[in-house]
C-alpha cells in the first residue's frame, strides 16, 4: 500500500483524531478484519450485520495495527481511549481514502483503471485480464470475488507507487450501487459481460439489473472506452448511455465495424475446454485453446482479450497469454482429478439461471462418448439459487427439468430451497435411482462417498450461502487423503 500520514488520513475523511493518536503516525496497509493486521494497519471498524467492528478495536491494536477508524470513540481496559480517527460512517471513509490513492496513481504513473461487471463472470475476466496486463506493467486485481463497496477500496489499498493497472471487478444488489464505485475509481475502460437473473430478487427485475450494470457505461467520461457483449442484447444496447468510445466483443456472425475482438470457429475439445480464434481489430488473429471449463467462458476470454487490446497491449501478447490459461480464483468450474479417476467440477462460489444451464451444458459435454465410444456417468450436485425472488420457484422448476433433458445420469439436489428442481426432475422422467433429494450437506457427504465409482464426472453448483464449494473439496480430497471413497 501506499504509506499516508496522520495528516493525510484527516484531510481525506475529514474525520477527528483521538487523544491518543501520536501526530508522526503512518498507515502502511489497510484490513477490516483484525485476524488479519499487519503492524502500521489501519483497521477500519465497519459496523456488520452480525458483528460490530469496534468490538474488535482493542484485538486489532494489540495485533500491530496503529490505529482504527471508526465512528465511534472506544477505550482500552484502563478506559483511555484508543487512537482512532472519528468519522460518520467507516465505509465511506474507506471509499474516501480508496479515491485518493487512485488519484493519486493516475497522477504519479499515469495509472488506468478498468472496471468489469456483469450478472457473471467477472471474477473469470479480472484474473484473465490482470494475467494479461501483469506481463506488461505492476497490475492490482482483486481477491477472490472483492467487487462491493468494502471489497473496492480493499483492492485499492493493495496498489504501490508503482502501479500502473487496476483491474476492479465491480458487483451490485441495487440501483446506484455501481455509481458508488465508479465515483470512487474512476474507470477509464468499463466492460459489461452479461445481463442476467443473478440478484433479481433485491433488484426487482431483470430491467433493473441492466439499468444498474449500465451504470458503470454512464460513468465514462470522453476519453474512456465502453467494451460491451455484443452477444448480450441488453449489453449492447448500452452503448446509447455511454459517454465515451463504444467498442464489441462476441461470437455472432453479424459482427459490428468497432469490434475490438471476435471469436471465430468455437468448439468444445473432449476436455470441456474452448477453443477459438481470436480475431482483433488490427487483423491479427491466433487460433488458441483455453484452460477454462464451458463455453460459456468464451465471452470472459474476449472481454479480457478486448480490454487488453483498447489499453494497447499487443495481440499477440494477449494470445499467447491466453492459450492454455486457467482459472485463478477458486470455486470458478474448478477442475480437480481424484486418484480413483472421479472428476471434480467445484463450481460452487455462486449461481443464477444462466450459469447454472451453462455449467450443466459443460457436464453434458464432459460425460459424451469419447473416441472408443466410452461415456461417463455424470453427476450434478445442485443447491439452492438465492436471491431470484419471485423467480425463484419457477427457475428451481426449470432446473430440474434441465438437468433432465441434457441427460445428467445422476442429479442429487440438495436443501429445501432446492427441493423443486428435484420434483420437476421426478414429473420429467427421472426416478428411482437417477435423482435423490437430501435436506443436509452431510447426508450429501455420505451419498456420494458410498456411491461414486471411478470415471465419475460430479459438479457443484449452487449459490455461495448454499455452502456446496466446501463440499465439493470435501469429495475431492476423500482419494487425495488416502480414505476410501
């Protein structure tokens, strides 16, 4: 991170210091969890909905941290207070000393911030892109799936004076979500992947979703650059908000003069791997196999492809990165290979509609007869979608049915939540042995432990609260640790 003073941190938030902060104080990292300080952190005391972060103050002091930032005045066991900077609200503060640094880079380095949102794939695209920019110059990405207004400004705090690129994966449950961010970054690249059903439910409507997503369009200033999914209506229709340049990614063969990439020729391999021409703008074009898993990912590999490609990089650069390159966040159609032979495909991190047709697509695809006329037996473990609202009846219907038409040999489902993927499976034709339903996570466990067989190919899918990713790795290391599965 970069270091900021006592004086700094005052005149960003315009917060007020405790008695006891020393005047020579510098921050040089920034965590909201105490289990995490580092010394000279700032521990940022955010109230949560099942815990309060001043409850942790004192933990995080005597962890190294040099002072908090809080809302409220605290006091250590002799009641005197801990040095604290005092604002009204925590996270804003956080967002506040975020827009500073990046301002800050954008002076010093010229730095460039892309912003990615989506109802999917933006953890896929931020990891492809910062492999892609990384090669080029010192590039902040996000851990894991950071993209709210808490997880930005954390992104943020990991750049140092020598960073040119920041990659921010920008998520939203509301209207106005996005505009929080991007009012915050700043973003000179926005890329939207998708408009999808994912958080439907706190949006009220898929509408909604698309107006919200197209806020990070609408922050583009002139000299920015809007990137969208041709492929995706409600995408490419956003380039009427945009105030900057329009540029397109996608597949279809109507393919518009300011494309940026296109994909050409896309296939599947025997591995469940894309693999697709790449075709730039400046006639460039390299035939590439990526380490992903589905189809659907050809849209992620073009949006990284195409934001690489607008900041400059070369196509060939971009390729040549690509070709071959895997997942870098977990839980994102994670390929584990037991030593039994029984394939794992922990996808598990989240889920909506869309993915989950997609991710069941892929097992289809994976369980086909091979050369020599072999097929594997697929399972899908499925759990519950969350956050569909009205929807989330019917789209649990329609899964069921899904899995059914693309011949998934087996469909465990599992919660009540879920329950209706598991009835609609039964009213369209499976029975006995090829569905089951199970209320709990643990007697999942023991199913699949008891009836796996080597060959196997079992996906996790379900929404990140329905807690099927720790079961997936729980299945994937029952061979790995010697116990029998």
């Amino acid at each position: 991170m970069i270091d900021l003073s006592l004086s700094d941190l005052l005149a960003i938030t315009g917060g007020r210091a405790t008695a006891s902060v020393a005047p020579s104080t510098v921050i040089s990292s920034v965590t909201t969890d105490s289990r995490d300080v580092l010394p000279g952190a700032l521990f940022v005391a955010k109230p949560g909905e099942f815990s309060d972060g001043h409850a942790f103050i004192d933990k995080a002091l005597s962890s190294g941290a040099t002072l908090a930032l809080a809302e409220r005045v605290t006091l250590d066991e002799q009641r005197a207070e801990h040095p604290a900077i005092i604002v009204d609200d925590a996270v804003e503060a956080m967002g506040q000393i975020a827009a500073h640094i990046v301002e800050y880079l954008k002076k010093k380095n010229d730095a460039v911030v892309i912003g990615i949102t989506g109802s999917a794939g933006k953890t896929t695209t931020k990891d492809l892109l910062a492999s892609i920019l990384s090669k080029v110059a010192p590039t902040v990405s996000p851990i894991g799936s950071y993209n709210g207004e808490v997880g930005v400004p954390l992104t943020v705090f990991s750049a140092t004076e020598d960073t040119k690129y920041l990659v921010i994966e920008m998520g939203a449950t509301g209207i106005g979500h996005l505009t929080y961010l991007t009012d915050m970054v700043h973003p000179k690249i926005g890329v939207v992947l998708c408009v999808g059903t994912a958080h439907a439910g706190e949006f009220g409507g898929v509408e909604n979703i698309e107006k919200a997503k197209g806020e990070l369009v609408e922050a583009l200033d002139a000299s920015g650059t809007a990137l969208l999914n041709y492929d995706d209506s409600r995408v490419a229709r956003m380039a009427q908000r945009s105030g900057g340049a329009v540029r397109y990614f996608g597949t279809v063969s109507n393919k518009p003069e300011n494309a940026s990439v296109w994909a050409e020729d896309v296939v599947v391999n025997s591995d469940g791997q894309p693999e697709l021409t790449l075709e730039f703008s400046n006639g460039y074009s390299q035939r590439i196999t990526s380490g992903l898993l589905g189809r659907h990912h050809v849209s992620n590999i073009l949006a990284a492809a195409g934001a690489a490609a607008e900041l400059g990089i070369e196509a060939a650069l971009i390729a040549q990165t690509l070709d071959g390159l895997t997942a870098g966040s977990r839980w994102r159609m994670e390929r584990i290979e037991r030593a039994d032979g029984v394939t794992i495909i922990n996808d598990a991190y989240n889920a909506n509609p869309e993915s989950m047709r997609a991710a069941l697509r892929t097992l289809a695809e994976l369980g086909l007869p091979n050369e020599q006329g072999v097929a594997r037996r697929t399972w899908a473990v499925l759990g519950e979608m969350l956050e569909l609202g009205d929807e989330s009846r019917h789209e649990h219907d329609v899964l069921g049915r899904i899995a059914v038409r693309m011949n998934i040999k087996k469909l465990l489902v599992i919660g009540w939540g879920a329950k209706l993927a598991y009835n609609s499976a039964v009213l369209e034709g499976s029975w006995g042995d090829e569905a089951y339903f199970v209320e709990t996570i643990e007697e999942a466990r023991s199913q699949l432990a008891e009836q796996l067989l080597p060959g196997d190919i079992v996906l996790f899918k379900s929404s990140n609260g329905a807690g099927l990713r720790h079961l997936g790795d729980d299945i994937a290391a029952l061979v790995k640790e010697g116990e029998d599965a």
